[in-house]
C-alpha cells in the first residue's frame, strides 16, 4: 500500500477532490481488474475510453480515481484527481508505486523499424556473457537474469514496465534493455522511465495503419530522444537519413554508427557469409556468427552502447563474436543440403534487406525460393510492395497466409498481387495453407538451394478470427525438411 500523494509525486494535476493520504492497494486502468483500494486510471486508448468505465470501477471497489474528465456524478468518499494526460500519469504513477526503480538500474531503450529486437537480445547477452545480472524487456520475451516471461507486446503497458524493472532491481540486475515501439512512445507506455541511453537503428513505412502519415511515424520515434535526461547518451544511425533527426532538440549527448558515413563508431564489412560476417571495427578484424549487412549495424549498435555504458572495447568484441543472436531473425535449418532460412522480416524494407544479404553471400547457381505473407489488420499499403521485392530478389515466390487476424486471407494475398506484374506472375505461386506453402517450397528444392521464410519469426502462432493456433516456421520447416530427406 502507498499513499495517493506520494504516488502523484511529479504528475502534471489539473484539480483534486477527496483524500490525498488516501492508501492505494495498486494501480489498474482496466475496469476489469479493479480490487478494493485500487487507483483507476481512465485511459483513453485507441479503442476503448476508460472514461467510460469509471463507474464499473467504483462498483468493484476503487477508492481513487485518476482521469482527464471528471464524470458528472461525484461519489462521497471516493478520491478524484484530474490530470492532463492520463496515460502519461499511469507511467509517472507506476514509477512511483514501485520505488521508481529505473533510479536504481541502468535502462537502454532501443527503438527503429527494423533491429529493435536482435539489438535488445545481444546486449542483453552480452552483458550476461561479461558477467552482469541483466533484463530484457523484447518482442520475443522478458528476461529477469535466466528466468523467461513471455512477452504479448513489443514493449509492455506502464504498470508492467516498472513492475518488471522493480523485480530486477530485487534479483539484482544492474542493467536492462528495451525495445520502444513507436506504439508505446505514443501511448506513453515507458513514461516515468528514466533512461541511462536511447539507440535508433533505422526507420521505413511501418504501422502506417496506426500513425496515419510516415511524418508522424517518424515523430513517434524522435519522441523517445525529445525527452531524454541530460546525463543519457543518444546512440543514431549515421547512414539512416532520419537518424540526425532524432538528435534534434536532444538535451542527450550525442553518438552515431555507420558503415558508410563519419561515425563515433564506425566498422567495415570485409566478408559476409552465409557462415558469418567479419567486420573491421576500430582497426581490429573480428568475425561473427550472425549475418548480412542489417546485421553488422545491430553488431556495431551494440558495441557502441558497450562502450558508452562503460565497458572495455575488447573484452566487448571478444564476446560479441560468439554471440549467436535473437530467434527467428535469420535462423538457419539445414538438412539434405536444402537451407532453410526463418526471419520476422514483416515490413519491405526488412524483406528487402534479408533477401539482399541472401543474394550477397549465394554462389548464384542455387534457387532462392522465397514463402511471403502479410498480416491482417495492418497497413495495406506494404502488401504490393512486400510481394514485388519477393519476385524481385527471389526465383519463385509463394505467397501465403501469415496472421490475417480478421481479414479474409485471400484478400491480402489479392493486395500482394497486385504488386506483382504480369511477366512476373510465371514464377508466383499463391497457397493460402501456409503449412502447404512450405511444404510446396521444399519440394521444388533440388540440393543447394535456399529457402527463405519471411513474416513470422520467432512466432509460434497464427491469429485467425481472434483465436491464436499454433504454428512455428522453423518447427514446420524442420519437420518437411526431415521427410523430405527420409523421403528421397
């Protein structure tokens, strides 16, 4: 229990009505999850108001309520507090609730289009590697040292969020690593977080379909460096064009990565394998197990926050270079000499880079089959241009059913056609099974050619209608792959 005022510690107040030393059991801004004594936070989000619930949560038993509007009836004995921004005050809320424990731990957010995950995931192992007790906080799980807690959102709600930094500081983490969507920047989901650093790794047409414009989108991400202490440090990508953007107005200090641009930190590609990538970094050649060229800029992303966080140049490198990386970017299943190759890669920018880093490190003499779909419910406006790069980079594309939530398949495999011409269409196959689409992948296979995945990932799930139905590519492809081989 902790007390109202002391909760309300640093949130912007419009009025007050009621018992500041009110005690608050707990902080819920879902009508459902009210208990007795609780702090209800209205939110108003992208599909419901909590404004709406405030009465259902009275009836359950909340002894404060926290909203933007006040509602016309006021109960005798309920404490009402109106703030500007409700969303914005459950994170400065949650904060405070738990002991502000983003004080006691060093946060890294990382945010970009594309990277956002396999960045998270080194750093989180690199530091586990050097000997550090470690979070993550990433799409494909949280972390808590060893102990794993499924993620459902890229970056979690408020409350969560500082109720998981709370339990690392408990277990003893020092440091821990996020991924920021630019959903939860703009739904105020890591406010009352104080960052020790911030990295941005690129940025391309993505959820349009939520922040209207790609101005927007982009001010969703600079949003994350706006607000930055004078004490963090601001980590962009030099070659990005919008990567200097995010460091105006920044009161952080200053740091770029690149490739091919002056950078603080700068590396060059001496080879890229399908084995692996070797990279020059500060006069020193070291190789790494991950792959493709997207993959040297996460490695050089990690790297500088390594070394701004403090720690020694080689010592990072040394086990950097046996990391192995996040699953389901770019996971490798050989069998009967056919590769098969799962990446998340959801967005055309992020197929385009998969598929031209599979193109770089071919001999050319082996078919690149490409197994492509595009989500339900998203942005429209990739789908053409996801399917035109696959038939582009690829030998034969089969389009097919990623998580059409509830839209129709077919009808985003039509959207996907209509990126594809005419002289094109010869070596498109459309299969809405996507279990048959990879099964039908790996029979056109002779030895040596390639596979390659794309849209799911690390995802073990296909959401149709609202209800999830298990479905892992690597597991799937694995499973062909073994009959396959029996088979032959």
């Amino acid at each position: 229990m902790k007390l109202l005022k002391d909760i309300l510690y640093k949130v912007s107040l419009t009025s007050t009505q009621g018992n500041m030393e009110q005690r608050v059991s707990e902080l819920v801004f879902d009508s459902r999850k009210v208990s007795k004594d609780c702090a209800f936070v209205a939110v108003a989000g992208t599909q419901v108001d909590g404004h709406e619930y405030i009465e259902a949560a009275l009836e359950k038993g909340a002894a404060v309520i926290v909203c933007e509007r006040l509602p016309e009836k006021i109960r005798e004995g309920i404490t009402y507090v109106q703030v500007t921004d409700s969303a914005r005050a459950l994170g400065i809320m949650a904060s405070n609730f738990f002991g502000n424990p983003s004080d006691k731990i060093k946060v890294v957010a990382v945010t970009g289009t594309n990277g956002k995950t396999t960045t998270v995931t080194l750093l989180h192992q690199l530091f586990v590697a050097m000997g550090y007790s470690t979070g993550l906080l990433s799409t494909v799980e949280n972390r808590i040292n060893e102990k794993i807690i499924p993620a459902t959102h890229t970056t979690p709600d408020s409350v969560s969020v500082h109720k998981l930094l709370k339990q690392m500081v408990d277990e003893g983490c020092t440091y821990c690593f996020m991924e920021a969507s630019s959903h939860a920047i703009v739904q105020e989901r890591i406010a009352g977080l104080k960052l020790a650093g911030a990295v941005f790794t690129n940025i391309s047409h993505d959820h349009l379909d939520y922040h209207g414009t790609f101005d927007e989108y982009i001010k969703a991400k600079k949003k994350l460096f706006d607000e930055l202490p004078k004490d963090s440090f601001a980590l962009v990508n030099a070659d990005d064009k919008r990567g200097l953007v995010m460091l105006q107005n920044c009161k952080a200090t200053h740091q770029t990565f690149a490739l091919k641009s002056a950078a603080d930190f700068k590396a060059k590609i001496l080879s890229n394998t399908l084995e692996g990538l070797e990279l020059d970094i500060n006069g020193k050649s070291i190789w790494f197990r991950l792959i493709g060229t997207f993959n040297a800029y996460n490695l050089l992303a990690v790297y500088g926050v390594a070394v701004l966080l403090g720690e020694e140049e080689e010592e990072v490198l040394r086990e950097l270079s046996v990391i192995r990386g996040a699953k389901g970017r770019f996971d490798r299943i050989s069998k009967g000499g056919v590769t098969a190759i799962v990446d998340y890669a959801h967005t055309p920018d992020a197929l385009e880079n998969v598929l031209k880093t599979i193109n770089q490190v071919r001999t050319g003499n082996e078919q690149l089959i490409t197994v492509v779909g595009c989500g339900g419910n998203r942005d429209k406006t990739k789908r053409p241009a996801m399917a035109k790069i696959a038939v582009k980079e690829s030998d034969k594309v089969i389009l097919t059913s990623d998580n059409p939530r509830f839209e129709d398949p077919m009808d985003i495999l039509r959207d996907m056609q209509a990126g594809i011409g005419p002289s094109e269409m010869r070596k498109t196959l459309t299969i809405e099974d996507r279990k048959e689409a990879i099964k039908t992948a790996v029979m056109l296979c002779q030895k040596g050619d390639i596979i390659l995945i794309a849209g799911k990932g690390h995802e073990d799930y296909q959401e149709i209608k609202g209800v999830k139905h298990h479905f892992d590519d690597a597991e799937t492809v694995t499973e062909i792959l073994n009959q396959f081989t029996t088979n032959r």
